[in-house]
C-alpha cells in the first residue's frame, strides 16, 4: 500500500472497495487465488504467489539480469525477505518503499548498514514496512549487502513509474491496514479536497497490491502551484537554503555523493525529509542541516517538483 505524506493532512475515508455482491475486492481475488495475466507477458501467477514473502513475483524475467538468491527468495530463517517484493526484481520498488534502481552500490550498502545499526529508521510508528528493512538488514552480512546492491545497481535507471497531476482534489481513499498513513483509491467514489499534503496512490489498486505488477503507474496528486514554488527551491535555494543541484547534479540525476532526485516518488522524497528532521534518519549527515531550513509547505513543493521530472503525463 502507499504513503499518504504528511500524515494526518488528509482524511482516509475507510469505505469498503466491494464488488457488486458485496465481497470486498481485494478479499475475492485472494480467496479465488485464481491465475492472474498481464497483456504483455505470458506468465501467470496466483495471488498468493504474487504475495509470497521469500519468492518475489517475477513477471519480467527478460528484463532483468539474473537475481541473486537473496533477492529473489531471501532467507527465511534470518527473517530476510525476497528484495524482490518490495522493490521488484527491476529495483524501481514502489513508493512506501524505494527506487534502488542504478543507485551507487557504496550508496545502496550504507543504506542498508544504516538500518541495521539504527540510523536509520522511521518517524511513523505506524509504518511497518520500515521494521521489516531493519529486520532483513540485521539478517545479512557486509558481502551480502554488496552482492543485493551489485545487482541493483548495477542496472541503469532509464525511467520514471510516476506522474504528478496539480490538483486542489484527490479521489477518496482507504486504507487496508495501517491507518492513514497507507492509502488506495476507492473505486468510483468521487473526490475530496486536501491542502498541504501529497496524497500518493496506484492508478490500478488491484494491479499494485494483487498482481504486484512492476509497471504500475502511480499518481502523486499535490497542490496547486507546489511544482513551480518547488522548483525554485531544488535550484536556487529559495533564500532559506542550499539548492539540491549543489549536491545532486544540476539535472538531479545523481552525483557521486548524493543519489538522485528526478522522477522519484513525491511521497518518498517528502518522507525522507521528514525523517531528517525528526533524526529518524541519521545517516545523511549533510542533509540534516538542510532539512532543518524547510517548513511543511517547503517539503510538499520541492518533493512535488523533482518527482514531476520525467513524470508520466
């Protein structure tokens, strides 16, 4: 499920998805456990495989290299889950998590070590996938982190699986478990109007959360003039502080000390900032002053901005 970002900034409506007898949608799928197909592959999976936490689900086999055994299962009996679960055997993961994809392998391992040692965590009690990453980085060690982040960033990030859309509405959503904090569209609820917040979801909720298809789009819905103030912001600091493209490389694409920015979940990079300055995440050091500059509004803007670069429509 997605991250609602800030919390408590948007209402989630906790209206059953249903179909026309009644049974909750997601409830039918999983209890049918019936084969499920993509137009563009010829492999099928039930949802119960596509749900399996040491076997990721695989529907793109050719468009990737072959996945380590920790990525593609894990390991059970340390408590480490299949990389490929989360964030998919293609590495653009999926906005509660991250997009690892092509991400500097020294990068990737700090990462880890930083939830393993606890400097890295998260500021919302609720969000429970979080605890999961500290539990899977306690169970590896230093070369296996190296191999996992080899393979993931030894891929080149070639696009973006989000699209941002301005808008003073968002469609009504719920939340499956969680809270708040994570949110799917209800199907033909209508709309509801939200301020100072980015609410994230999948154009498809059954296509994220059953099929886990990698391919997802997902839409960032954020305020109305959030991209322009936020670009101001991620390049000329705004008067209040750096400007990202000090660090990031002046197209955000990433430099060899900071990771990049363009394209990524608008909801992800609110949440790291959010992080920072709560010190949930202590293992960005240069970034903690940086974030201590920003309000609220600041961090919808600048997220709303650098996740609309490459956006989809």
């Amino acid at each position: 499920m997605l991250p609602l970002w800030p919390y408590g900034t948007t209402s989630a409506a906790r209206a059953a998805a249903e179909l026309p007898g009644g049974e909750p949608v997601f409830a039918a799928l999983r209890k049918a456990n019936a084969p499920l197909h993509l137009a563009d592959t010829q492999l099928t999976f039930t949802p119960a495989q596509a749900a399996a936490p040491y076997a990721g689900v695989d529907w793109y086999p050719d468009a990737h290299p072959p996945m380590p055994e920790l990525v593609s299962h894990g390991r059970k009996a340390d408590g480490v889950l299949a990389c490929a679960l989360c964030h998919h055997p293609d590495g653009y993961g999926r906005p509660e998590n991250a997009n690892i994809r092509g991400l500097a392998v020294d990068y990737i391992v700090r990462q880890m070590e930083g939830f393993k040692n606890g400097e890295r965590t998260s500021a919302d009690p609720q969000k429970s996938n979080t605890r999961l990453m500290i539990a899977a980085a306690k169970g590896l060690t230093h070369d296996e982190m190296v191999e996992v982040a080899s393979y993931y960033g030894g891929m080149r990030a070639t696009e973006s699986y989000e699209r941002v859309v301005e808008s003073a509405t968002a469609p009504k959503i719920w939340s499956e478990a969680n809270g708040a904090t994570f949110a799917l569209a209800v199907p033909n609820a209508g709309s509801e109007s939200f301020s100072q917040a980015i609410v994230e979801i999948p154009e498809d909720a059954v296509q994220a959360e059953v099929y886990r298809n990698p391919r997802e789009i997902y839409v960032a819905y954020v305020p109305p003039g959030s991209i322009a103030r936020g670009k101001v912001l991620a390049t000329r600091g705004g008067g209040k502080t750096t400007a990202c493209a000090a660090c990031h490389g002046s197209n955000f694409a990433g430099t060899e000390i900071a990771p990049p920015l363009a394209g990524r979940s608008p909801s992800y990079i609110g949440r790291q900032l959010f992080d920072i300055q709560r010190g949930a995440r202590r293992n960005a050091p240069a970034m903690i002053p940086v974030a201590a500059q920003l309000t609220p509004d600041d961090i919808i803007d600048l997220a709303a901005y650098l996740g609309s670069l490459g956006s989809k429509g």
